[in-house]
C-alpha cells in the first residue's frame, strides 16, 4: 500500500479541497484507493503520490464500493518508470524486492 493525495475542486472553481488516501492496486490504466465513501466524492480529480514523486495524474472516478473503495482510471497511461518507483515505496510484501533504479 501506498499513500495518496485527491485534489479536487468544490463548488466550481471557488474552493481547492484535498483528501488522504491509501492505493490498494494500481495497474497502468487504473488504480483501486482505500478512501471513506461516505462522504461525497468528485467525479473528476488529481492524484498525487507524495513517496514516488508523482504528482497531478488526472482521474476519473468509476465505482464507489460498500467497503471504503473506489475504483478509478487514469486519463493518461502510468510509465512503467512511474509504476517501478510506486512499487519501491510500497509496503506490500509482493513488492520487497523492488529496487530504484538511479541510472534512469
């Protein structure tokens, strides 16, 4: 799991909001976030993972689920340079053995 920011705007263009989160999976294309639902949630927004560096990937939001999930798409493609660094600072066990690479 890593930690997350949303950013997103509230009513219009008037007030910047910005909301915690954990990703559950991340894929290329898509991202499964650990976030209270109860709470309404914007259709449209910036995430931002602070460890890996990588900041405003435009999202759309797909599925609210009952359990504190939702299931969002990038509107741009993660590199595969991107997804490597989210995996070193992940503290999921499948990812122990990723390293950064410094020459890229």
């Amino acid at each position: 799991m890593n930690a997350a920011r949303i950013e997103y705007t509230e009513k219009g263009v008037m007030h910047a909001a910005s909301r915690r989160c954990d990703i559950v999976r991340i894929s290329m294309s898509s991202a499964t976030l650990a976030i209270l639902t109860q709470f309404s949630l914007p259709k449209q927004f910036y995430l931002d993972i602070p460890d890996a560096r990588i900041t405003k990937v435009g999202c759309l939001l797909m599925k609210v689920n009952a359990n504190n999930t939702v299931e969002v798409r990038f509107l741009r493609l993660l590199t595969q340079k991107e997804l490597n660094k989210i995996f070193v600072y992940s503290t999921h066990p499948a990812h122990r053995d990723y390293v950064l690479d410094i020459r890229a």
